[in-house]
C-alpha cells in the first residue's frame, strides 16, 4: 500500500505542476495580445522597416571622340502588390493581365499567373515578384501600358524595380583597360582606378520586410543618390581596333603565351590604344594588363641598347657613330662566361652605328666597358637620371615598379654592366619602356602617359588632366641626333628592314630576349619592338611585346615588327595631317588631267586644288569615298558607298585606299599583280561579308 500512495502523491504532484505551466501560458499569451498587444505589434513594426541603400547609376566612360565603351543600363523587376487596385479594376483586369505576362515571359500558363495574382490578394499580401526575369526599359514601357499596370503604382500597385547592369557597346574592346569591379570592391582597369569619380554616392529608401522579401515604402524620406562622373578617354576606338586585331593574329600565329600593344601620341603622352591578350584554352583573351602590371615586367633585351648608348653619348660625348668597334668572331669571353652574337661568325669590325642597327651584344658589351667599366655607378646613375629606375605615376592602379641593379648591391656581378647593357639583369614593362623611347621621338622631353583626359558631369568638366613633364631634357641634343639616326638605321639597313616603308619613314629598335625559368636562362623569347613615326616628324610612338612565340622565326624582326607595321601603315592611312610632305611634291599641271578613278574625297579634292583642276562634287560633297568620272576638262565625283556588312567596290582605288577599306571590313585580302591601282576585285561588291571571307584584288 505504501508503494501505491507514494505513485498516486506523484501523480497527483505531476498533474498539478502541468496545471500551473498551463495557466502560466494562458495568462502570457493574454499578457503579450491584450495588455501588451500595441507595445509589441510597435516593436513588430520596427524591426519589419528599414532604410535599405538605393545605388547611385555608375558613371560613363567614353573614348577620346565621345564613343561609349562602358555605361549603365536600367533593368527591372516586376512586383505587384494586389490590394491596391480597386475591386472593379482588378476584376476586370486580373484575366487579360494573366495571358499577357504568360505571353511575354513564356514559362507558365496563364491560369498559374491569374491564381498567383488572386490568392496574394485574398491573403492580403501586399508584395509579390510576379517573374524573376529582368526586362529593360523598352519592355517596361510596354509592360505600363496593361491592365492593371497601367493605374500605376498608386492605384495599380504596379512595382518595376530598377537594377543596372554595366555593359560595354565594343563588346570585348578594350576589355582590360576598361576593367570591373565587383561587390567587394576589387577590381581592375579603369572602373576599379577610377571608382571614387564612376560611383557616385548611394541614396537611400525606406522598405518594409514581408514574406518573400521586402517591398518599398514611399513616405517622402528618402535620400537620392548623386549619380556618379563620367570619364573621358584617350582610347581611339579605331586604332585600338586594329592594334587588337594586329596582336590576335600574330599570336595565333606564332602561338605565344601572351602580347601586348601600346601605341601613344609623341607630344602630348595621350595612349590611343592599348591591347593585352593571353593563352587560354579557348584562345586569346585580355585577362591580364601586360602593358602596364607585374606580370608583364620582364628583363626588355635588345630595346635597351638605347638607353645603353645615351649613357654612352652623354658620358662620352666624343664617340661618333662612323668610329669602330671589333666585335670577332661572334664570340667574347667576360670574366667567366661568353656573350654572343646572333650572326654565325660574328660581324667583325663595325661602326658603332652599325652595332647598334645589327644589334651587336659584343658591340655594346665593349663600349660599355670601355667608357664604364672602371665607372660603374655612373652607367646606372644615367639610368636614373633617364627615369628608368622608378615608377611613370600612370593613372591606373597596378603599375609595375622598375627593377634595377646598384654596384652596392651584393648580386651586382663583374658580368652585370655588360648584362645590364643589353637588356639583361634589370626589368621594366613595357609601357615604362615606351616611355623612353617616346622621350627620344619627343627630342628629349620625357612626358607622363596618360589614358584619362576628363572627369566630367554631363557637359560640364569637373577635372582635366593635362600633359605632364618628366624631364624637359632627358640628354643632349647632339646626343639626340646620333640616336635618332641609328634607330632609323635599324629599318633602313639593319634587324627590321623587313618593316621598311616607302610612304613615311619609321625608327625604332627590335629586342629579343632569352627567358628564365628555374633560375637559368632557356631557349625560349620576349620578342618586342618599340619605336616612332614618321621618324622624320614623329605623330605617335608605339610598342609590341610577343611573348614565348614557337616555331622556326622567333626574332623580335619577325615577330613583334609585323604588327608594328600593320598598325603604323593604318595610323598613317587615316592621319591626314601626316600626308602633307607628300602633297607638297605634287607639280600643277593644267594641261592634262590626272589618271584618278576613286579613292577619299578629302584627299583627291586636295590634291586636285592643288594641281588646279577643276572637280564637282555636289552629289558626294558628304561622302567620304567616291568614284571619279572625266567630264572634257574637270572631274565630277559621284558616291561611292561603304556600308557595314557589304562588299565595298574598290575598283579603282590605290592598293593603300583599298587596304584600309577591305580591312576595316575585316576582309581577308590577297593582291594579284603589279601596278598602283585596283583593276578588279574577286568578290562583287554589295555582296553580304561572310565571317573569314577572303578576296583577292588585282593590280594594273
């Protein structure tokens, strides 16, 4: 009995406790909704509103002639809150509204979208995304105009929030240089350089957090955001084509790891383009900015000979380029080790202007330890003093700080001076290298690149950047002269005679050089040329880097020159300015008239004024191509249309007008024959441009 009494008292204790807990949660919960009901359904309300950031719309950036090459897209989300509408108006609505967004979006049925809309109206829902879909602008305006929508937000509870999307009209143009930046703020190129002025400063707006996420409230609190700058550009969008058309070909071609062009004008710094491209295994994109960053500093060989010979002339200002320098048999022993010539044999006795056009190591090594060789510091002061050994102060984040050697320092070997002298034991990028050579064509003013001329918003410039100088006189002008006259040798008679032109005159100088890995040098290249023109009047300067090319030719002369030349002959085609010593040639003769069929209406009208003969022009007067046809003593042009797509008619044309014309309507182009115009064309003209088409004109 003892046992049972003691499990009923328990029971009975256990029940009773139950009981009590029970209660206890009757009297909260009557506490919580009655007595405490506005307290908490205040602090409910609180917490379910939130200032939320509305993103300022990012800046533009423009090339130099005001083309787009990045901006900001609106985009929207369709919301709809359903209680707003009237009874009447959603009724009538709510079916035609179902078949529309099911017409446009294309995933589900009408009857899904008609019982959506109506069940968050009887659960009073006062949000939902009707589609995840983002339309643009043009959809949403037709999207306004249905049932329902077209009551507004107000009395239609229509929603269409906005989200921008950066997008680039070039496409892939430029892609690097343009660059991103992402959500965590990192980035690269342009967008990520020049964030602070693109941003702008975000708004905000207030939103109320309900089931399926949250919703805007329009109370007239909200702070809008300051729209960020746009950014003007020195990009040419027509050379940065060609440069990365040029750099793409030679690549695949050669099969290289990666290149990069940079091409600038000589007065003024402006970069007009600028291409990086690497191996990838879908083919060669712009991932990286060689031109500019780490990845592409490296030991420039050959290209370096000229700072070489400036410390040389200004330490030595007697040395002339007609004195002689006896390099062997192509091989000189250097402490313990043998620096070589590429030609088999050596080049025995030359002049110094023929070192430097032959690109003689064993020449340079000589001088340089003649001049230098008990003076070594003073060879990498001049450097210094040249700007070599420190960073450009480029606008865009990321350059490439110079590695340069110093006596003092504990890896300076008795081989470094003459290493250092061709190239080796010390890295630059390219764009620095530029730079100098740039200074050189720019009789000896070094000036600061720069890619970015404005900051403006809308027509207004909030800040311009003008061109900055370096070194007003990076060495002498009798310094000058001998080095101008040895990089013409080097197209004239030496390594890039292969590049030689006969419409303008180019300087420049070829560098191939051996690669480490592992910490010794292998048989694989940095091939590159860097130089100016017209040399005798030089417009812009530029550089091509072709790294680790395969095959037999693997000389910067065949290599990195090519592409130097296609992107100079297309610079100068189009520069009118640099035509004028040609026109100048020109002799008047008024008995006779010339033998022209088509070409560019501002250069035949040129040059006709200047021979004095007579030309009309009224149907063509604002073509830029025309054909010509004789009429007794003058010339009457008609239009000769290039339309995107087609087939332009060449016929006619000089080889160079046709050139530039086929070209630039990426025309794969074999010429036939000899003689200076186009006596016919393979493809007919207005035909539809296939991807890769070729077309073969012939000469007469």
């Amino acid at each position: 009995m003892n046992i049972k009494k003691s499990i009923l008292v328990r029971v009975r204790v256990a029940f009773l406790l139950v009981c009590l807990f029970a209660c206890a949660i009757v009297y909260k919960i009557v506490q919580i909704q009655f007595m405490d009901g506005q307290k908490w359904k205040s602090i409910s309300k609180e917490r379910r509103i939130y200032y939320k950031p509305v993103a300022a719309t990012r800046g533009n950036i423009f090339s130099d002639n005001g083309s787009i090459l990045a901006t900001s897209l609106p985009f929207y989300r369709v919301a709809l809150d359903p209680t707003v509408a009237k009874a009447e108006t959603f009724n009538s609505g709510v079916d035609s509204l179902a078949l529309l967004l099911s017409d446009f979006f294309g995933d589900r049925s009408a009857d899904y979208y008609r019982r959506k809309i109506k069940n968050a109206r009887h659960s009073d829902r006062q949000y939902i995304r009707l589609n995840s879909r983002q339309i643009n602008y043009q959809e949403k305006k037709m999207m306004a105009k249905w049932p329902i929508f077209r009551e507004g937000k107000g009395r239609g509870g229509v929603i269409f929030e906005k989200v921008e999307k950066r997008f680039k009209p070039f496409g892939l143009l430029a892609d690097r240089t343009i660059g991103f930046i992402n959500e965590d703020m990192n980035g690269a190129g342009l967008e990520y350089s020049f964030n602070q002025n693109l941003a702008g400063t975000d708004g905000e707006a207030l939103f109320e957090r309900i089931a399926g996420g949250s919703k805007p409230i329009y109370d007239g609190t909200d702070v809008k955001p300051q729209h960020g700058y746009d950014i003007k550009t020195t990009i040419d969008i027509n050379l940065q084509d060609v440069a990365e058309n040029a750099l793409y070909k030679a690549l695949e071609k050669t099969e290289a790891e990666y290149g990069c062009v940079i091409m600038m004008e000589v007065e003024t710094g402006e970069i007009k383009a600028i291409a990086n491209l690497g191996k990838t295994k879908g083919g060669y994109i712009e991932d990286y900015n060689y031109a500019v960053g780490n990845q592409g500093r490296t030991e420039p060989g050959s290209t370096f000979k000229l700072a070489s010979m400036m410390a040389l002339f200004e330490h030595a200002p007697h040395i002339n380029l007609t004195d002689t320098v006896d390099t062997g048999d192509g091989r000189y022993r250097i402490k313990n080790t043998y620096m070589t010539d590429s030609h088999h044999g050596g080049f025995g006795k030359i002049t110094v202007q023929q070192v430097f056009e032959k690109s003689s190591n064993i020449g340079v090594a000589k001088l340089m330890e003649t001049t230098f060789g008990q003076d070594q510091q003073a060879y990498v002061d001049y450097l210094h003093k040249f700007g070599l050994g420190s960073t450009l102060g480029f606008q865009m984040d990321g350059e490439a700080r110079p590695y340069m050697k110093s006596p003092q320092d504990r890896n300076w070997y008795g081989t470094t001076l003459t290493s250092m002298s061709i190239g080796y034991e010390l890295k630059l990028s390219p764009l620095q290298t530029l730079a100098f050579y740039n200074a050189v064509a720019n009789n000896g003013v070094k000036v600061q690149p720069i890619i970015v001329k404005e900051i403006r918003k809308a027509d207004n410039v909030i800040q311009s950047f003008s061109t900055r100088v370096l070194n007003e006189k990076i060495c002498s002008d009798e310094t000058l002269k001998k080095l101008k006259a040895m990089l013409e040798g080097v197209v004239t008679h030496g390594t890039a005679r292969n590049i030689l032109s006969e419409d303008y005159k180019i300087a420049g100088k070829t560098g191939t050089a051996r690669k480490v890995k592992n910490g010794r040098y292998v048989r694989e290249y940095s091939t590159s040329f860097v130089g100016y023109f017209p040399a005798d009047n030089p417009k812009y300067s530029c550089i091509v880097i072709i790294d680790s090319p395969q095959g037999v030719n693997v000389y910067g002369s065949d290599v990195a020159a090519p592409v130097f030349k296609e992107l100079a002959d297309k610079a100068f085609a189009r520069d009118l300015a640099m035509h004028k010593p040609l026109q100048a040639r020109i002799a008047p003769d008024k008995e006779s008239l010339p033998v022209v069929k088509a070409g560019n209406f501002d250069d035949l009208t040129v040059i006709l004024n200047r021979m004095g003969i007579s030309s009309h022009a009224t149907a063509a007067a604002d073509e830029e191509w025309v054909k010509v046809e004789q009429q007794r003593r003058s010339l009457n042009f008609t239009p000769n249309e290039v339309l995107e797509g087609k087939v332009p008619d060449v016929t006619g044309m000089t080889l160079r007008d046709a050139l530039y014309i086929l070209g630039n309507q990426h025309l794969e182009v074999q010429v036939e024959g000899f003689g200076k115009r186009v006596q016919k064309q393979s493809v007919k003209p207005g035909t539809d441009i296939i991807k890769d088409k070729n077309i073969t004109i012939t000469l007469s």
